[in-house]
C-alpha cells in the first residue's frame, strides 16, 4: 500500500534502495509500506506517517517532538 511518511527525525539520512540510493526527503515520501526495507523503517520508527492534511508537524514552532 502507498502511504505518505516522513523521517522521524531531520537527522536521519536514509538512501532509499528502489530509487537508486537519493536520500529520503525532509519533506516526506510516498512509500510502499509492504516493501521490507520501509516495513523496517515503519516498525524502527525511523520513519512515521504523515498527518492528515491540515495537521501540522511537530518541531521547534508547534510544541515538543
């Protein structure tokens, strides 16, 4: 299933193996979340859903992480 994730943290840097390696975007990326490398990602928590649109990010200006 493709669903919208972001990193969990700006910190991480993680090249995305079916898209030749670019690192997965600070902005998000839509991902197949039944491909093993992201089922990983998805139950390490180094990655996380996005919110629903509308939903706002929580970071420096929107209260803790």
């Amino acid at each position: 299933m493709l669903e919208r994730y972001r990193l969990a943290s700006d910190a991480l840097k993680v090249p995305m193996p079916d898209r030749d390696g670019r690192l997965f975007s600070v902005e998000g990326e839509t991902v197949d979340t039944e491909h093993p490398f992201y089922a990983v990602l998805i139950a390490d928590g180094d990655i996380v859903k996005e919110p629903a649109a509308g939903g706002q990010r929580k970071g420096k200006d929107n209260g803790p992480v």
